[in-house]
C-alpha cells in the first residue's frame, strides 16, 4: 500500500493546520477574546474536512 507523496504532504500540511488553530482558539480563549475563538472554530471546522476528503482520495489511489 504506497501513497502518493503530495497526498501524504497536504494531509500533513491540513493536520498540522488544525492543531496550530486548535492551539490558537485555546489560548484566546483564555485571554477571553471570543471572537477570535469563534474564527479559529470555525477555521478548524472548515480544514478538518478537506484532511478527510485527502485522506480517502490518497487511499484511493493506486501507486
């Protein structure tokens, strides 16, 4: 079972995206700026989806 490695690259790309916006949502939060816990929210919602769809169309894939 090869992978593609621009598959493998985005898909470490999008996760790591989600853990840096994780971390940023955390800590306004705890500075209580919550408009900006809203858009990291909502950027983490919006990426976590694209590492899904990566993820099947690079298993998918034949190398």
């Amino acid at each position: 079972m090869k992978f593609k490695f621009i598959g493998v690259a985005l898909l470490c790309a999008f996760l790591m995206m989600n853990i840096v916006f994780t971390q940023f949502m955390v800590h306004q939060f705890y500075y209580e700026n919550y408009i900006k816990v809203l858009i990291f929210g909502g950027l983490n919602i919006v990426v976590f989806p694209l590492a899904l769809f990566t993820y099947k169309k690079t298993k998918n894939e034949k190398a």
